[in-house]
C-alpha cells in the first residue's frame, strides 16, 4: 500500500505477517483534509477488505497535532472499517490532551462495535 504525504501529514502503511500497520506523523492542519484523507482512506479499507486475515493498526502516536476537520474523515474511516467488518485498532497517546480529548470520543462512539476498538497506548 502507498503511503500518503499532504503538507505536513504523513501516513505510513506496513505490511507485516499478521497485520497492516498504520501510522500518522506530522501534523494535519489543512483546510478540507477530507478532500485527500477520504479517498485515500477509501483505498486503505479496500485494500485491506482484501487481505481477510490481517487486522489493521492505525497508530496516532506519532501525529503532533491535527485541526477537528481532520475528526471527520477519521470518523468516516472508523465507521467504514466496522461496515466492511475489518478488524482494526486505533491506538492514541492518552498522555497528549488533545489526542485524549479527540480520541476518547471515538473511544464513545466505537464502544459496541464488533470490529474495531480505540485504545490509548
């Protein structure tokens, strides 16, 4: 899977044995994210609806920071990932309050879902 590079946002994908690992770096403050993040996000799911026997890791450990028009497509991913019921993990760093404030929300939201869990690392 390609990785993707907006501005200050990069998101790596790692192919390893048992999952496909996400991770975000930088910094997402653009404008209309969700004009690249959506389908990018899009291709991701797809890609990995295909690999049934790996799980996904989306790992925001490493983002410095992100506007709240960045929670939406992330929001959408979430929702698209349970709908096509891939297992997946959204791990955050509890110990950033931005990141708590944002991710303990989805935490909220994701919390009867099947397929994918939020978690602080």
């Amino acid at each position: 899977m390609k990785e993707l590079l907006c501005g200050k946002l990069n998101i790596i994908v790692e192919d390893d044995p048992n999952s496909i690992i996400m991770t975000w770096l930088g910094e997402s403050r653009e404008i209309n994210p969700s004009s690249f993040l959506d389908p990018y996000l899009t291709d991701v799911a797809n890609q990995v609806k295909g690999k049934s026997n790996k799980s996904l890791v989306v790992d925001f450990t490493k983002l410095h920071t992100m506007n709240s028009s960045t929670v939406k497509p992330i929001l959408l991913f979430i929702r698209m990932l349970e709908e096509k019921g891939i297992k997946a993990e959204i791990v955050y760093d509890d110990k950033l309050s931005w990141q708590r404030a944002s991710f303990l929300a989805l935490a909220a939201i994701t919390r009867f879902y099947k397929f994918v869990k939020v978690k602080s690392k």
